[in-house]
C-alpha cells in the first residue's frame, strides 16, 4: 500500500471500529501471550522429549496425516459427486456431511460408539466376524478423527469445483479427452490451490480434534492419547508439560495458518 | 444414415428458462458458415451441441454420413469421440500447462506418444508464428498469440468439422487485423466444414460463404453477405445492413473510398479493404465541427428513418453513410431531406479490414 493510499483508508474507517476490532483481536492474543509468559524455556528440551510427549507426539502425527489420507481418499470423490453429480437428495446428502462441523465432537464420538462400538449396531456384528474392535484402539481413532476433519476437505473442494470454469472441462473433452483424463489434466491442477488449502485445514483439525477421539478411544497412552488428550491430562498432574505441549501445537497451527493465508481468503 | 458429407445438423434444444432452440444447418466440406446473432440468441448453445457438450432434444446430428446426436433412433457420441475442433469464446487455454502442451492436448488425450505430440505440437508453433514460444506459460501470451495458441489446438488433432465461437472477440481492436487475416488463411486451408459464431457482421461477412442470422433460438435469415444487406427480413438484420459497410483501397495509411479520403486509427497494409462504422459514431453538425475531426464533410441529407426515440440519418455523396441519433437532435439541427449538413466521424470508430 502506498502512504496516500494507507492515510486515505484510514481516514474513511470510524474509530469506533477500530477500538472493537482492537478489543476482538486481544481475545485471541491474550491466551497466546498467557501461554509464552508461563512457558519454562528452560525446562523445554526435557519437557518435551518425555515418554509422554514423545508418544503422543508420534501418534499424532500418525493419526492427522492418516485422517488426512482417509479424507482425500473419500472425501475428494464426495466433493465431486456433490458438485457435479445431480442426484436426488444431494442437499441431503451435503448437510450430512457438514453435520460434523456443527456438532460437538462428544456427541459424534458416542455416535460412533453406539454405531461402530463394541456393542454398537455395526460394531457387533464386525466384531463377531472380524475380531476387530474399533473403540480403545488407534484405529478407532482415526476413524473419530477422519469423522470430524473431512468435512474441511469436502467443502474447500466443493467449493472449487463450483466455482471453476467447467468451460475448461468442456474444452478438454472436445479435444478427445476421456472423464479421467479431464479430472486428472485439468480439473485436479485447475483446482489445485484449494485442494492443498483443504488438505492443511482438514490435517489441523486432525491435529487438534479432542471430544470425539477421547469420548470414542479413551486416553492410553501410546495407543490413543494424542497431543490435545496429553494437553488434558498434564494440566491435572503436571502443568509444566501441558503448557510445553500447548506451545507445539499453538506454532503448528499457526504455521499453518500463515502458509495459507492466501489460498483460503481468495479460492480460486 | 445420412450418406452427405460435412455436417448436415437439424435439431432442437430446450432450457429451462423457457428457452427453445431450433435450428438448420447444412455445411459442404470446405465451406464456412457464420452464424450471425446478438448475444443470447442461442449460437453458443448451437456450438456445444454440435461438439457433443450438451444432448439435444429433437432432430438430430450428423457428420460426414455419421450420426452423432439423435432422439429416434437414439444416438449420442461422446464429444471426445466426435473428432470437433473447437476454438471457444476467450480462448480457454489450459493456464497450468505451456504452449506446447495446450497445443499437444488433443493429441496426448488419443494416445500419441509425448515425443511425437510435442513434435507435431512444434510444426503448429511454426506455422502460427509461434515459433520459440513452446514452453512458456499461456498466461505470458497477448491476446493475439493466444487466439493462435487456440486456433492449433483446435486444428492440432486434425478434427472433421471446425466450430468457431467468437474467435476474436477477446482480442483488441489493433491486433483484430491480422488474427482475421491468419484466421481466414486458416481456414481455407481446411478442407472440412466450418461454423463460426459471430455477433460482428464485418466478421461473418468476410470470413463466411453464407451467413446465418439468428435471433432468439431461430434462424431468421439465410444468404450471403450481399444478400442479407440488400434486403434484411428482421429489425436485427437491418441494424446490422444499416451497418456502414465501405470498400476503399489503403494507399500511403489513409484509405480512399471513391474519391474520398478517410483516416482510420492503425495503420493498414496497402490494398483493397472494408470499413465498418456504426451509425451512432457518425456524427452530425450544422456548422463545421469544432475540434477539427479530421474525417469531416459538408453533404446532403438523402434520407430519414424515425424508429421510437432514434432516427436514422442517411446522406449521400462523397460517402453513402448512415447515421443513428435521437430525435431531439434532428428537431435541434433542424434536419430534413435535403438540408445541408456536417458529418464528422472519428478516426478511431473506423473498423479496418483488409478484405
């Protein structure tokens, strides 16, 4: 911005805004600020190489790029069916999809209890034929957290889908090109941009779910105690911990967030 | 089975709006068709049609004896089975992809080898002047040379038909000039039918062997330019024959019609041209008019058409021209048949085509 152009923008923003924006801004600072000023640097090296930490550190990683991997699997093929399909029940369908976003993660998890437990009405049955038991287990996990980051992807990509200009696609087919060789030369680098900013949502959101992974998995170390459920824990026994852990996943997110900044507010 | 060769298409199409499509088209092998329409009168929808990108309703199809769209029997080819090349409306070049790439897309989606479409897709650069320019980026091109980009593309894979939709309608008017020339040569080069969607009457005039006029899902009017002129059947079609259409020859960058000199805005090559002017940028003066414009002349009404709220003022020698204003200011310059009159028309309203 040039300097006649910042003096013109802020001549024409009321004050007033400005004060409010300011005080919505410190809602946010705040907590962060707290944290750094109780975090003992000192003690982080060790804080953050214990049992502990180290395993719920690797479990999640595991688990959000696992969720990460299960969403791009199904959740790229449900953005495009919802974008390009017409079908009866599509709206449907799209709500369903988005349910996750709206509802706490702890009604989702005892939903996948009561679905998929060991007593559940398709838990059961599994468990019967199969002997696998998704609730307590790292699987388990990954299925409540896949549950609650999908949506992320679905929607970005949806939402590109609709956006682009199927002209191309259209293009494309004159050409000679076959339904895959669109999706894959044209649609997919077309929209590529959002599905990589749809990626880093739905890996964040694995990263930091709680409610669903800990109402539907519990909290073994090792086996589903991912870094928000070592969080929880650390701040009953051991404080110094939590805020340690606390820090790594508040620079995660914003590393994140920064990366994206650019693809999230313009999709393209 | 229609045994004709070329594309023998008559067919319906209806859209949700209400919109109901209905057209005839006959095209020979070689000969170009234009179809002359304002914007919405369904000529995209003809396009995407014949290139199998939306299924018609009635009729049917047919390319080269082959039926590629029909209700009874039902029938209906793929449009990456028909073999259509197809130049769209902006272009549509594919951004993520070089020059080459564009070019070698067709080729690549029928299963040429890389090596063998990225040396087919280099004679096209040569031949569209786009030599050296392979592998850059489309978004880097002008206009003029993404309008080639997408002319080889279309031509690359060596399609049936050849389907033209607004091929320079997204170029400016500098380089219009010559991508009409390159256009043109193109496409008598190409032995198949070809369809060219147009809304500039210049365009279709020139390029085109028959014009089609359409008008609201109809065909209104079918002939060759000259005829259309003549005697236009629709108000569509007049505004269009109330066009200024001069022949002039360039000599040293000014044009000469008749015995008359007008300046236009670029500087043509020499020989024969067409001049395309709209009546609303011929105006009219009582007394010379100020500024000096350098195209303007005392003359003589011949003419006045009153339509609603405008008139259509036609004078004749030096230059037969029409020109369309409100009829305030007929009352305000007091004109009527035979009145003297200034006609002043700026240099840069002239559209230039060298015919």
């Amino acid at each position: 911005m040039t300097d006649a152009k910042r003096r013109t923008s802020v001549r024409r923003t009321p004050v007033a805004l400005f004060v409010l924006a300011g005080l919505g801004v410190a809602l946010f600072l705040l907590p962060i600020v707290g944290l750094i000023g109780r975090t003992p640097w000192s003690d982080l090296p060790s804080l953050l190489t214990s049992d502990i930490v180290v395993d719920a550190i690797r479990l999640s990683l595991v688990v959000s790029l696992g969720a990460t991997a299960m969403s791009a699997l199904f959740g790229l093929p449900l953005a495009y069916v919802l974008a390009r399909a017409e079908f009866k029940g599509r709206t449907l369908v799209r709500s369903l999809v988005l349910l996750p976003l709206v509802l706490p993660p702890v009604v989702g998890g005892a939903a996948l209890l009561f679905a998929i437990g060991r007593r559940g009405v398709i838990g059961e049955p599994l468990y019967s034929l199969t002997g696998l038991v998704l609730p307590f287990s790292t699987w388990g996990v990954l299925v409540a957290v896949t549950f609650v980051s999908m949506p992320f992807l679905v929607i970005t990509v949806e939402g590109a889908l609709r956006n682009m200009d199927q002209r191309y696609e259209h293009a494309a087919s004159s050409l000679g090109a076959g339904a895959w060789t669109v999706l894959r030369r044209v649609t997919l680098p077309m929209i590529w941009p959002s599905v990589i900013a749809g990626f880093a949502l739905t890996w964040a959101r694995a990263l930091g779910e709680f409610g669903a992974t800990i109402t539907f998995a519990g909290n073994l170390q090792g086996r589903t105690q991912t870094l928000p459920l070592a969080v929880f824990v650390a701040l009953e026994t051991d404080r110094d911990t939590a805020i340690a852990v606390s820090l790594i996943m508040v620079v995660i997110s914003m590393t994140v967030l920064v990366l994206l900044r650019d693809r999230w507010w313009r999709p393209t | 089975m229609i045994d004709a060769a070329g594309l023998v298409a008559d067919f319906g199409i209806d859209r949700d709006e209400g919109f109901v499509l209905d057209v005839s088209l006959d095209i020979g092998p070689g000969r170009t068709v234009a179809l002359l329409g304002p914007n919405g009168a369904g000529k995209s929808t003809v396009v995407a049609a014949i290139a199998g990108l939306i299924a018609i309703d009635r009729g049917s199809i047919a390319l080269d004896g082959t039926m590629l769209d029909a209700r009874r029997p039902d029938v209906f080819v793929a449009s990456e089975e028909r073999g259509v090349g197809v130049m769209f409306q902006d272009h549509l070049l594919f951004a993520h992809m070089s020059v080459a790439d564009n070019i070698a897309f067709g080729l690549r989606s029928r299963g040429m080898s890389a090596d063998e479409a990225d040396s087919v897709a280099s004679e096209w650069c040569d031949r569209l002047d786009l030599s050296g320019m392979e592998n850059r980026s489309v978004r880097d091109l002008s206009g003029g040379q993404a309008q080639r980009v997408a002319l080889a593309r279309a031509l690359a894979t060596n399609p049936s038909i050849l389907l033209l939709d607004e091929p320079l309608a997204a170029l400016d008017v500098t380089t219009k000039a010559k991508a009409r020339r390159v256009l043109g040569e193109h496409l008598d080069a190409f032995s198949g039918p070809k369809l060219l969607i147009t809304h500039d009457p210049g365009e279709a005039f020139l390029l085109a062997d028959e014009v089609h006029v359409i008008e609201g899902g109809k065909i209104t009017q079918v002939g060759s330019a000259e005829e259309i002129t003549r005697s236009p059947r629709t108000e569509y079609a007049a505004d269009l024959a109330g066009t200024n259409l001069l022949r002039g020859e360039v000599a040293d960058g000014v044009v000469v019609v008749g015995t008359h000199v007008m300046h236009v805005a670029d500087s043509p090559t020499d020989g024969p041209t067409l001049l395309t002017i709209h009546p609303r940028a011929v105006s009219l003066h009582r007394q010379r008019p100020e500024g000096s414009p350098r195209n303007a002349w005392k003359t003589t009404v011949s003419h006045i058409e009153t339509m609603a709220d405008r008139c259509r003022v036609s004078v004749d020698a030096p230059i037969p021209l029409t020109s369309e204003v409100t009829t305030e200011s007929v009352s305000a310059l007091g004109i009527e048949v035979g009145s003297s009159i200034w006609v002043s028309v700026k240099a840069t309203e002239i559209d230039v085509q060298r015919s």
